[in-house]
C-alpha cells in the first residue's frame, strides 16, 4: 500500500519555511529590493539648484525634490527653496535640466511645491506613512553633496518624532516625523524616503546626527497642505494665541473625564482670541468643541482653516474648577 504523506512531510527540491536563510539568499532579496526602488524612482527625483539674492550678491543653494504629477509639480522642501524667487533649476536622471518657480512653501512643514516646464515628468506615488513599523526598510534618493541620483538605503529607527519648525514669529511642532538610519547629507533635503514597493512616504527634511536622519511624513495631514500649496500657494491655519504643554489632570477630574491629560496653558500672547476670551496662564484646556484635548499636537491638528472666524467652545479648568471659554481663532500669520 502506497504510504500517505501527513501535512508537514516536504518534497525533496521543496523550501522548507522553517529552514533558515542563508546570508547570501537575504543580501539578495535586500539588493534586489533596493534596486528596485531606485529603478523604478530614481527617475522621479530631481536635484535641484536654486539661486539666492544675499549681501555677498548671488549664490546657489541645492537641494532634492520628487516629481508628483506628471505635468511638473515636484515636492520638496520648504528650506530648500527659501529665497529661491530669483529661479530654481531641476536636473532628472536622463539629463534634463527643466527651468522652475516656487509654487508655493509652508516653513511651518517644512514642505514645497514648485513647478517645471515639463508635462511629461515621471510621477512618482505618494503612498501612507501611517502604515509604516519600527524595523521597516526604506530607500532615500537624493542629491546629498550635490551628488544627483545617490540612492541610501536603511531602517525606520523611529517613529512618532516630532520636528520643531518656525516661521517669523509663529512656531509650530512637525508630528509624527519619521526617524530612519539610511544615511542622510546636506542636499538630501527635498528627496524621497520611500517604502519597498517605491511608493513616497516622506520627505527628507534634517539630518539630526550621525546615523539619523529625519523626513516629514506622507500622510492625510501633508497630502492637504500639499493641496494647498498648488492650488493657493500658501497654507491657512487658524490661531488662538497660547503658549502651552502636555500636563497630568487633577485625580476627581481625570475620573470623570476617564482621561489623565491636558494642556496647560503656560503663555497666553497679549490680543490673541485666548486673551480676548479670558484664558490665562496654569489653565487646563480639557476639550475644545468636544474634543479632547492631551497635549499641543491635539490642538494644532484642531487649527484648520475652516475655524478662522467660527467660534469654538474651549472646555478648561481652573483652580480646580470646570467652566467653559468662547473664542475666535484668527489665521496665523508668520
């Protein structure tokens, strides 16, 4: 009688999947994936140099950008074409060096979009930085030391960074940055951080030390400011005008609320809707128009445009008491 073979009998010539894989087996699969990155988004990448009026006279910055729409719109960042109204110039891959404008920039992102004289660029695919882990591959593609075309590649050492970023007067907190290890230098800025399947998931903004670079992340949030810059140019905030910090709740409070923080109200700036409306220094700011509120981020995702003017209700306790606070955000103005 013919033998039956049991689930868990392999074939001779079958992979066993439990049997490890050997070194050079796994460097393969690592190089064929980052090949395939650079293959498929190198040509996306741009390198760009852009010309600046100083004291000393004209000089060229430099910097990386990603082509995302095929009739010229690159994304870069905002640091890389501060002051570049004189002219930015793109050089791609196959050579062509494509004459560009800023279309608009956003310090408090970090984040630009200029245009070139192109309409058949190859767009590369923006994909979701919310789906990335702690471990992940990533492959940046820049122009680091002006070198065009440098393709690095790395882990996700973190995430959940956040990047502090101003413009004049006006400050701000860049959240859930992405902290990688693919070796980033002066030029990277602007260039792609991409995922295995050559999708963009950030933008490289800052080199934070050896070994750690950081890039703004591709997300919901960056994907409207990225709207708004090609269609107004500029990006819209509202404004309340407090200076505040992530500070535990009172015990009785934080048991009826079934939540353990707040944010403190540290600064209240003098003519701001939150001194207009009555707000003052050691207030916990517990909810505003019902939401919950735990530290600044909370808040800030909260200042979109469509508040500037409309009236919210700030939830605070004071001297361990609970009363409510209307303001009207103003826009910010950098």
């Amino acid at each position: 009688m013919k033998a039956l073979r049991l689930i868990g009998d392999h074939d001779e010539g079958l992979a066993d999947p439990a049997a490890p894989v050997s070194d050079a087996d796994a460097f393969d699969a690592y190089s064929r994936a980052v090949s395939g990155v650079a293959e498929r988004l190198g040509p996306s990448v741009a390198h760009l140099a852009v010309a600046r009026r100083t004291r000393r006279g004209r000089r060229e910055g430099a910097g990386s950008a990603v082509a995302i729409t095929a009739d010229g719109y690159l994304l870069t960042s905002a640091h890389v074409v501060a002051g570049g109204e004189d002219g930015v110039r793109a050089t791609f891959s196959d050579g062509r060096e494509l004459a560009a404008h800023v279309m608009g920039a956003d310090a408090l992102s970090d984040l630009a979009v200029v245009r070139a004289e192109a309409g058949d660029l190859a767009a590369a695919e923006l994909g979701d930085a919310g789906e990335l882990r702690v471990g992940q591959l990533v492959v940046a593609i820049g122009s680091p030391m002006g070198l065009a075309g440098t393709v690095t590649a790395g882990v996700v050492s973190a995430l959940g960074r956040s990047l502090p970023t101003r413009s004049g007067s006006a400050g701000r907190l860049v959240e859930n940055v992405i902290q990688t290890d693919a070796a980033l230098n002066p030029g990277n800025s602007g260039g792609a951080l991409s995922d295995s399947s050559a999708r963009v998931i950030g933008v490289n903004t800052a080199v934070a030390g050896v070994g750690l670079g950081l890039a703004v992340p591709i997300n919901e949030a960056t994907r409207r400011i990225i709207h708004s810059l090609i269609s107004d140019g500029r990006v819209r905030r509202a404004y309340i005008g407090i200076v505040g910090g992530s500070r535990p709740l009172p015990p009785r409070v934080s048991a009826r609320l079934g939540r353990d923080k707040a944010i403190e109200v540290v600064e209240v700036v003098e003519g701001s809707p939150a001194d207009l409306a009555g707000l003052r220094p050691e207030d916990l700011i517990v909810a505003v128009d019902g939401t919950p509120m735990g530290d600044v981020g909370d808040l800030q995702r909260l200042m979109v445009a469509d508040r500037i003017g409309a009236q919210v209700d700030v939830q605070v306790v004071r001297a361990g008491s609970e009363l409510s606070v209307a303001l009207v955000p103003r826009e910010l103005r950098a």
